[in-house]
DNA sequence: CGTATGACGCATT
DNA sequence: TAATGCGCCATAC
C-alpha cells in the first residue's frame, strides 16, 4: 500500500450506491491520469475489512467498455456482479450500460475528492 | 538491469 | 461489434 492507492481508494468511496466508474475514471479523478492499470493493483490491495472504518466499493469499477475485468463464471467475477445486483445495477452478462450506470460527479464531488 | 505480466484505455482495422 | 497493437507503469524474477 501508498499514498496513490489510498488516493484511489478515496475515490471509489465516492462512488455512489447504484453507479459504477470506470478504471480510468477514477485514475483521473484521482489525480492519476493515464493510470488505469494502477487503479486495478490498488482495488487488488484494498484491506478486507475496509479502510480506516469505511468500505471501499471496489466492485463498482468496470472497464471503459462496461464490463467486468475478470474472467467469466470466475468467483471474483460471480461476486462482483452479484454485489451489483444487488444495488439494481443491471448486468447482462459481463455487461453493464454505461450511458444509464455510469457515475457523473457533480462539482461538489469532485471538490470533496480532491480534499482527501 | 532487462523481461514479462496485469481487475486498463484508445485508435485502428 | 470484435480483434489487434501499442502505450502505460508497478511488480516479480
């Protein structure tokens, strides 16, 4: 763990219940431009019983495709979709609709991020 | 120190 | 819509 993966993981608690971002959404909201990558190593490394007493949401990150980035029928895969399920984001396969899902933070958002 | 590998993204075909 | 290729960068070896 380091300062860019807590950064990050600030970010992802931002995201709201029902919505989704994207890994390079979130890389460049927190201040990590070009970093999508970087995102999926810090949600790798996110501590399981939370951070400093808050979940981070980590299965509300997809792709920019709008897809869930494990495998297919893996059991990361059944359990991120299942938690999405479970806060009524639609997921068709592998797939979620960005254009309805997608997380659009409004400016008092991206000023509270950038407090962290 | 070079190489390979990822929970990625974008442009091109 | 799907498949490639290339850029990206932290890690592992």
């Amino acid at each position: 763990m380091n300062s860019k993966h807590i950064k990050i993981w600030q970010t992802v608690q931002a995201i709201p219940l029902g919505k989704v971002a994207c890994y390079g959404q979130v890389a460049d909201l927190a201040g990590l431009p070009g970093r999508a990558r970087l995102v999926g190593k810090a949600l790798g490394a996110v501590p399981k019983n939370g951070w400093r007493g808050a979940k981070v949401p980590w299965y509300r990150v997809v792709n920019s495709q709008g897809k869930i980035s494990f495998a297919p029928g893996s059991e990361h895969f059944n359990r991120q979709r299942d938690l999405l399920q479970d806060e009524q984001v639609v997921v068709i396969g592998a797939r979620i609709k960005l254009p309805t899902f997608q997380w659009q933070p409004d400016l008092a958002e991206l000023l509270f991020i950038l407090e962290g």
